[in-house]
C-alpha cells in the first residue's frame, strides 16, 4: 500500500465517534493508520509511525500538536521512546503518552513516516509488541536445558573420542546411505543400522552428521553412551527437538508456540514428547510440490539406542520413530531417520514386529567378514604407518616397524573388530610406540604382569558391564554356560570329548529352564550370537569375538562375578554325574561317550527345557521319541 505526501494530509474535525489513530476523511488519505509492529534487540518496544507534519485527534476531539518534519537536530539513538507524561516540557498527564524522538543522524530526512516528530501527546493508544524474538529466545532456552549438548557429533566433549571411517573403510555402505539419502522418492525412510559391539556402528554415524554438515542438510544427532552418562531417556526429545529449532526458522516459531502453551511437555512420557516436539512441529517442513527450490533432505539420527538407560523407553523411541518414519511420504516432509544400535533381545523383538518392520531398512554390521577383516587390515596398517612418520627420529628408515608377523598376530585378534583395532592404534600412538607395542602383544600373548598397562581396559570395562546388566538372580547361570560353552570350544573336558555342543544341550545338561536360559543371555546378544528356540537343538552358542571370550574365562578364574573355576568345575562334574545315573538307571548302559550324551542331551526335550515338540530331530534327518533314543544307548 502507498501512501501520499504527508503534506496533502489534513486535520480530522472533532467527532463523536473518534478513536485512537484516526486520520481525517479524505479520499487521498488511507482509511486506517500506518501501525508498523517491530521489536528492537536493545529495546523491545513498538513504533508508531504515522508521518510527518501530521496533526493526531485527542480522545476529546482537540487536536493535538503537529508533527513537524525532522530537520538539522540530531539524535543519538533511532526510535522512539514511550513515556507517561502530557506535554512539550514533559509534565505528567493523566491520559496522555508523551513520545520523545530519538533517529540517528545516519537515516535520511523523511525516510520514515514520522520523521523528526518530537513533544507530542497520543491520548489512549492501543499499543501492541510484538515479543515473538524474546518467547522463542527463552523456549530455546529451556529446551536446551533439558538437552544433551556433550550427545552431539561437533560437541567437545566428543572431539576426541568419537569414532570416525577410516575414508577407505565401509565404502559400499556409505555410498548406500549417501543415496539413500539423498533419493527424495525413498519407499524406507528410517534405516536401523545394528550389529555387534565395537563393529563400527557409531563411526557410520558420525560420518553421516558429518556428510550432511558438509553439504548444508539439516540434521538433529544424539550419541547415547551410558558411560558418558549420555543415557537418560527424558533428554534424547529436548536434544533432537533442539537441534531441528537451530536449523529452521518455521520450525522453531511451531516449537515455540507449543512450549509457551505447555511446558510441562519436557516432563511428559516420550510418545508426547515426540509427538509434540518433534511430529506436530515437522508440518511446518512440508515440501512444496512444483517448487523451483531443490529439496533438501533433513535427518534424525539417534546412535546407540541400547545405551538408553530403561528398555520399555527404547520400545517407546522405536515406535516414535518408525510411525514417524512411515508418515513422511504421504505428508511430503523431507525426514530420514537412522537408528543405530546393538542387537539387543528388546530391540530386535520390536523391530522384527510384524507392524513396524514395513517401511523400515534394515541392516547388519557384521563383524569377522572377510570385507570387516580387510578394513580392520586398512585401520591397522595406516595407524601404524602413520605413527612411524609421526614419531620419525624414533625409528631408523631400514627398520621395519611393526614386523609383518606383529601385524598378522593383531590383525588375526580383531577378526573384524573395529574397536579393538583402535585401542590398538591408539594405545600405541604415544610418546615410546614401541615399547607401547611390546605390551600389546605381550596381553594378546598373555604374558602381562599385573604391574603393566593393559592396552585393552576400555574392552574390558565394555564387557563387564554387559555381564553386570544381566539381573543378579540370572548371572551365575550366565557365566556357568559360558564358561561350560568355552571349555567345549576349547576340549578343555577330555572325559566328555566333545568338539561342539548345541545351545539346548547345555540348557538340559545343568536343568535350566527355557525361561531361565534365555533371560540369562540375552542381554548378551552384542557380543554373543544365541539361536532362536526353534534352532537351539542344531546350533550352538557362538562368542562374537574372543576378546569377550577371553573376559569370561579370566572373570570365572579370578571369581570377578561370585563365580570362581573350581565351582564351575564342580557344578558341570555334578551334572555329568547325574546324567550318568540317569542314563544307566534307564537301561543305557555304564559305557557310553560324551559326545553320545550331548547328542542325545541336544534333542532332548526332557529335565525343564521345554520346546514346543517332544521329538528330537536326529543327525540322520529321521524323528524319534525319546524311548527310541534311550534304547540306541542301550544298543550302544
């Protein structure tokens, strides 16, 4: 809308109807005034800007003073001040506001429509702020209060310890997620990325944070880690809700209006926590359809959900975020989400739910693949190449350093793991590397004294609370199968002669309910693989990695847990005994192998194991009852 010259502009005759800032009649003057709302950073106040050389109507029907154009006279601070008082000398008035101009000398005359106004009275005004800056202001600031800044993939307290690609490792998967990504008629938009612990999980997500910081996407990232205290479920919304205000406006205006409304939603469950902070606000991203504007794709990304301190909580962030996930298409949102995290007996249930898992990609990283060994390779030999040029005056240039058989032996250790190649790199990184590499052969040797720094603590505190997370009631059976599963694996039993043992097997050796058995294990499903219940007859328990199967057989040796060796020796005599006597009273005969008893024990449905069917499937693909089995012992 344009407006005349103020000079044309006349006074308005007292009427009866008269209201605050009104202009006269006049078929060249606007029908209502020219009420300009801002907001100054320094003073928060509101403008009224009516032009100059203009007469303003009292409530009484008097005119009051003329506005005169602003002239030579400077002024220090643009704007206008606000202040309770009724005349040119600044005498108080009962319903007068006396506004004093302040415009600095550096706007041209006239550039404003009340331009070198000063010592006029406006008798009853309606004013209005607007205070949008300031809300949205104090309601980031209450949301980051309730965040996890240390989470983040730039935060300092990362800086340093956050895992990072080698840029010549998991090349087939980053270029996957890259065009993923970037593919805006994506049919999954919530990728869960799983696998065992120190495979590489986090070091895919960092990439991704830092992939789309580079190329200008938006993003919203939280690193769990329970020993970083990072773990508390009722800060993962506020941090991921916090991160999405910094990066869009309209989102943050949405975000604001909802907590100035109810802030109580920060102590809310997570479903209305994520409903509200993150699924409501989102609409304001909506894509445009037929817009010139490239689309740009925004990502949630929540890394080590298994790290969240209470299970029925991650089965509430699932859910938000797969039904997230599954809407954006038909909403137009750009979001993609990731979900990283340990397959863990809670997780993989809900996931694997028929309900959830369209719309969902789903992949594992695996570990002692020959394309996980190769990296592992990559990580080794660069770390050490990059070490010798770093530490140059310590080596000569003919020595070679570290040999190649000290290489092979690490790289035959990891297997595939990503986190025990960086502790190695790592460790040795230091101001005496060879000595630091002396010690880490010596612990995969095992001939490190107690005095001596063990390299792989950081493992060893991993796996130790892994088997602390198992309930107290549960532990012991916990480490009796897995050490009974090491000494099998290893015929460290020679009166039993076994080679492998079936997962049901164990379970009936030392009576242990299906129930029991597996409420046992399955907090370890990072580090150990379990067969389902249908398989448990054919497979058998397998250590992810034998770092972990190293911790257990040194915590049951030193008796870390309550458990001590001589115990789980005795236990598993005990049991062999009983099996003994049970066999021989059903007619078995005295004289009969381990291996028999394990074959028989694996299909057996007997003691307190309970699987669904009450035959045994033979090695010769036949079904027999259990009487056709004691009888082949008989035979036998």
């Amino acid at each position: 809308m344009s407006y005349p010259d103020p000079s044309s502009w006349t006074s308005m005759s007292p009427s009866s109807t008269a209201s605050p800032f009104r202009f006269a009649s006049s078929s060249s003057v606007p029908d209502d005034p020219v009420f300009i709302q801002e907001e100054s950073e320094r003073s928060n106040r509101a403008i009224y800007h009516p032009g100059a050389g203009t007469t303003m109507q009292t409530q009484e029907g008097q005119e009051g003073q003329e506005c005169q154009p602003f002239g030579s006279e400077s002024h220090a601070e643009p704007g206008y001040r606000f202040s309770q008082t009724g005349d040119a000398e600044g005498k108080t008035s009962s319903n007068g506001i006396s506004l004093t101009s302040s415009v600095s000398n550096s706007i041209a005359p006239n550039t404003s429509l009340f331009s070198g106004a000063h010592h006029f009275t406006v008798n009853n005004p309606i004013m209005v702020a607007n205070d949008r800056p300031e809300i949205e202001r104090k309601m980031l600031k209450l949301l980051k209060k309730n965040a996890m800044a240390d989470g983040t993939y730039d935060s300092a307290a990362r800086h340093y310890t956050a895992p990072r690609c080698h840029h010549n490792t998991r090349i087939s998967l980053r270029e996957r997620l890259v065009d993923w990504l970037l593919n805006m008629g994506r049919e999954e938009s919530l990728f869960w990325l799983y696998g065992p612990a120190g495979v590489g999980k986090s070091a895919i997500a960092q990439y991704i944070m830092e992939y789309c910081a580079q190329q200008g996407f938006p993003a919203a990232g939280l690193f769990l880690s329970r020993a970083n205290k990072h773990d508390d479920p009722n800060r993962i919304i506020p941090s991921l809700a916090y991160q999405l205000a910094l990066a869009y406006p309209t989102y943050r205006q949405r975000i604001s209006d909802i907590l100035s409304m109810d802030s109580t939603i920060l102590e809310k469950r997570l479903p209305l926590q994520f409903q509200r902070l993150i699924d409501e606000p989102a609409d304001a991203l909506r894509r445009i359809e037929n817009s010139n504007v490239k689309p740009r794709p925004a990502l949630l990304l929540l890394d080590g959900l298994d790290e969240c301190s209470a299970h029925e909580a991650q089965r509430e962030l699932i859910e938000s975020f797969t039904s997230f996930a599954s809407s954006v298409k038909a909403r137009q949102l750009p979001f993609v989400c990731i979900v990283t995290s340990r397959p863990e007996w809670q997780i993989v249930s809900i996931f694997n739910a028929p309900d959830l898992t369209s719309g969902v990609w789903q992949e594992e990283l695996p570990m002692d693949t020959p394309e996980a060994c190769q990296d592992v390779s990559v990580v080794l030999r660069d770390g050490f190449r990059h070490i010798k040029n770093k530490h140059s005056d310590a080596f000569s240039a003919d020595v070679e350093w570290p040999t190649r058989t000290d290489v092979q032996m690490i790289e035959s250790v990891a297997s595939g793991n990503m986190l025990f190649a960086s502790l190695v790199v790592t460790f040795v990184d230091d101001d005496h590397p060879t000595t630091q590499l002396e010690l880490c052969l010596k612990s995969l040797q095992g001939k490190l004294t107690s005095d001596e720094r063990n390299p792989f603590d950081p493992l060893a505190a991993l796996y130790r609370g892994l088997l602390l997370s198992i309930p107290p009631t549960l532990l012991h059976t916990a480490l009796l199968v897995l050490y009974f599963q090491l000494l099998v694996s290893e015929s460290a039993l020679p009166y039993l002669s076994l080679d492998e043992i079936s997962a049901q097997a164990i379970a009936n050796f030392f009576s242990i309910e299906q129930a029991a058995f597996y409420g046992s294990l399955k907090r370890l499903r990072s580090v150990l693989s379990i067969p389902l219940p249908t398989d448990a007859s054919r497979k058998c328990l397998v250590f992810s990695h034998t770092t972990f199967a190293d911790y257990v057989k040194v915590a049951v040796q030193m008796g870390y847990f309550g458990l001590h060796e001589v115990d789980a020796l005795t236990e598993i005599r005990v049991a062999c005994i009983k099996w003994h006597q049970f066999l021989v009273g059903r007619g078995a005969g005295k004289d009969f192998s381990g291996s028999m008893l394990f074959l028989g024990l694996g299909r057996l449905p007997l003691i307190k194991y309970t699987p669904s069917s009450s035959y045994y499937y033979s090695s010769y693909g036949t079904t027999h009852s259990i009487e056709a089995m004691l009888e082949s012992y008989e035979r036998n």
